[in-house]
C-alpha cells in the first residue's frame, strides 16, 4: 500500500510539473512583431548610387588562396575604394597594414572610448555555374550579384557609404570609430592579428568591436515565421588535428590484425558513437534561448521555456539529435580527410585521417584535445595539431555598447526578437577580445536564408534594399553612439 501511495505521489508531482509547464509556455507566448517599413526616399538614400558601388567593388576579383602572396588584387581594392571614397580618404587617417586597411575617424570626445566596425575585403573561389558571372557585379532583379556580396563585401561596402554620406553632411562622431578590413581572413590569416597588434602597441582599447556573423534572418528556429536579429557573443574555437597510425606494412593477400586503417576505424567509431565529449547547456545557450521561446510554436516553448525543469536532460537529446543542436551543447569532433597507400593490394605502412574539432566553452581546447589524445594513446595513434585556437571571450552584455545595439537594430528594423547566438564558424573579430569586452557578430543586413547560403557558394546575392537599409543603421549607428541616454538594466 505504501509503494502504491509513493508511485500516485510521484505521478501527482509529474502531473503537476506538467501543468505548470505547460501554462508557462502558454503565458510566455507573442506574436511575431512587424518590421519598421523602409522608405529609400524619405530616408535620402540613392539605390542606384551606393548599388553600383558594391558592384564595383565586386568586379575586383580579391579571392584568398593558401599559399599565394600575390597582394595585386587586394592593392587594386585597396585603389578602387579611393576613388568611391574620396571624403574617407582626405578626412579618415589611413594605414596600410600590409595589405589589411585600418581607418581612423576622430571623435568630438578624444577621452571616450572607440570604437571599431569590421568587414573583410578578400573572398573564396568562385566555382560552378552561376547565373551572373561571379566578379560581373551584374546589378539584375533588385540584387547586387557576384562573389562577396554577402561575405562580406556587402557589408563593407555599408560601413563606407555611410561614412562618406556623413562627411558630406558635416556629422563628426562623437568618439574616434575605427574601420577594419583584413586581406585574407577567408584563409585565417594573419591581417586581423596584425591590425590588433597594432592597436594594442598604441594602449588601444575599445568600447566595442562588430564583425560579420549574425544578420536580420526569417524563420530562424521551430515556429518563428518572421525577422529575427541574429547577435554573435562568442566563438567556438577550433583546430584541424592529424591522427597517423603506423604498421610493418605488406603485401594485401597477408593481412594482419590491428593494421593502420583498423585502428583508425576503432579510433573514429568511438569518436562518432561514445559520450567523449560533456554535453552542457552553458549560459550563452541559455540566453539564446531565453530570447528565441516566446515567438516559437507552443511544442518548443513547452521545452525551451521551461529550462528549469528540462534543463538537466535537455543536452542528453541535444547530443542525440546531432548536426547544430549537438553542437551547442558539446564540443564536436567530425573527420574530413583520409590517406593510405598509393596501392589497393597494399598495407599501408602508415594511415592518417584528419579531423576538424570545434570547442565549446564549458570544454574547451586543452581539455578536449587531452581527452582525444589518450584515447589515440590507447589505440597507439599519433596525434598532431595543424592549427588550432581556443573559443573567444563571451562578449559582455551589460555594456552600454551591447545595449546601444540592440536600440540601433529596433530603430532600424523595429521590434523584432534580437538573439544573441554561439557562433559556429570562425572571424576574424575573435582576435579583436584582447582589447575589447564587448565584441560581436553581426551585420545589419537582412537576407533570406538563400542568400544567406549562396555565401561559398553559387549565384551570391544581395538585395539592394538590404544594402540600403544597412547603410542607414550604420549612419545612425555612427551618428548617435555615446550621445544616446540608455535605460540602465
């Protein structure tokens, strides 16, 4: 009878965990909000104009290739800017960090903190078959075409226009604004480091850092239907990392147990099938999701808002689902690349594959690499690091800096959900935390989730409304920063 009672209680207590839940998402729940209507007119902008000077910007092929120190194209950039920007290049003081540009603008307040926007001039290859020639800059059905346009040209391009139009209309900022524009983040070079090096030797340090990562996207996540500001707080670090077997070798018709490929086998299974990595959901998550609940459908709200009861769990099924869920909870280790003998009949006499890791933060680089390490050990596989970096600083979200962005993307777009996101890939802004608290991911250009994926890829695009409205978030961005009053939180 006793047992009888206890299982009711518990039953009773689930049912009632239940309920409250369950009320909770109810309760939590909004409507997608409108976006702020755009008006190119009344906003004195010039579609055509600031369109063709992305498109010129374009045409200039600055493609990154390991291995090429041919800096032609990047110093053809480097003159083309000059003559769309003539007001930037007589007022802005210029530096030249080989090949990497730093702009300075000085403010009214030389005693207020700077700050810096970022957007790298170099791209990838330009493969396949694309509707425009990629380097054409074809200006066609409202868009902007051609390599860069959205990494990150576009948002270059923004930023430089306008500043010129603020020049022209006599504004000066209120504290100095930086402009950085690396030459070859797309190959992780070394353009930021050595631009942040450069600041850092001055006694730099920087009220606020901003680089590509986020933009204003639809239908982010389970049930959102409309725009969202996507904000990037902080990076996971990563590292390409070789893993070598080694063997006697011989001839294929003789085989022997535990040979290269059989212990790389073993080796990547365990990798791919066991718990090698802690599953966690770290307060950044937290916070996304904390922003992202109440405009989605009730099911995920259910869950996603009612952390303090599937909190504990909820990184156990993360993991189970894979792709981008597992990969905010754990640090994730995938293998890319794979090499033996030159001969099918051949034992190799030593195997390797290659892995791409990416480190979360409650687990990051030392850590994880330690735990990859001895379970080769054990497996007597040898382990070299390529390249490697830790996760970046979680970007400060009390600062007056992280504030003014968020009140910069609701003049702009109007009241739509600002989420602050992990960032799975890499920037070149991570190097920029050495002296700035407050650095993000974000550009404020609005793009479907095809634009978003035409980056790397084929018939790169955007629009020129997108472009446009950027333009007019970074006037007034420029414009207003440290003379707007903030509510303090």
């Amino acid at each position: 009878m006793l047992a009888l009672y206890i299982i009711l209680t518990i039953f009773g207590i689930i049912i009632l965990l239940m309920c409250i839940a369950a009320i909770n998402a109810a309760m939590m729940g909004r409507e997608f909000p409108d976006g702020k209507k755009f008006d190119m007119e009344n906003d004195g902008i010039d579609p055509d104009r600031h369109a063709k000077s992305l498109s010129e910007i374009i045409k200039v092929p600055t493609v990154s290739r390991y291995g090429n120190k041919d800096m032609t194209q990047i110093y053809r950039l480097h003159s083309k800017l000059e003559q769309l920007y003539p007001n930037i290049h007589s007022v802005l003081e210029k530096v030249d960090i080989d090949g990497a540009l730093l702009f300075k603008w000085k403010g009214e307040d030389a005693s207020a903190s700077p700050i810096l926007l970022m957007s790298h001039m170099d791209v990838v290859e330009a493969t396949g078959e694309w509707k425009h020639e990629p380097f054409s800059g074809t200006i066609d059905d409202g868009k902007i075409w051609g390599r860069g346009a959205v990494d990150t040209k576009g948002s270059l391009c923004a930023i430089l226009e306008a500043v010129e139009h603020l020049i022209e209309d006599g504004v000066t900022p209120h504290c100095d604004v930086y402009i950085a524009s690396s030459n070859n983040e797309e190959i992780t070079g070394d353009g930021a480091i050595k631009t942040v090096e450069y600041l850092y030797e001055k006694g730099i340090e920087l009220d606020l850092v901003m680089d590509e990562g986020g933009a204003v996207m639809s239908s982010v996540a389970g049930g959102m239907s409309g725009s969202s500001a996507m904000v990037g707080i902080f990076e996971k670090g990563r590292a390409n990392i070789k893993f070598t077997a080694y063997s006697p070798g011989g001839h294929a018709s003789t085989p022997f147990k535990n040979n290269p490929f059989e212990r790389l086998a073993k080796f990547m299974h365990t990798i791919e099938h066991k718990r090698v990595f802690k599953k966690k959901l770290t307060e950044p998550v937290r916070h996304m999701y904390r922003a992202m609940t109440p405009y989605m459908s009730f099911r995920y709200r259910f869950v996603l808002g009612n952390l303090w009861l599937f909190g504990p769990i909820l990184p156990y099924f993360m993991g189970r689902l894979g792709g981008q869920a597992n990969a905010l909870v754990s640090t994730t280790c995938v293998f890319t690349m794979a090499k033996g003998s030159s001969g099918a009949n051949v034992i190799p006499q030593q195997a390797s594959v290659t892995a791409n890791m990416r480190f979360m933060i409650h687990q990051g680089l030392k850590e994880s690499y330690e735990k990859v390490a001895r379970l080769a050990a054990s497996l007597d596989i040898d382990m070299e690091m390529i390249t490697g970096f830790d996760y970046s600083k979680v970007a400060n979200m009390k600062t007056y800096a992280y504030k003014y962005v968020e009140h910069s993307i609701g003049e702009c777009f109007g009241d739509i959900p600002i989420i602050p996101y992990v960032m799975m890939a890499g920037t070149d802004s991570r190097h920029y935390t050495k002296i700035c608290d407050c650095v993000l991911r974000f550009v404020p250009l609005m793009m479907t989730n095809e634009q978003l994926a035409s980056a790397h890829a084929i018939d790169e695009n955007l629009s020129i409304e997108s472009l446009e409205r950027a333009i007019i978030f970074y006037k007034n961005f420029i414009k207003n920063y440290g003379r707007t009053e903030l509510e303090k939180s």
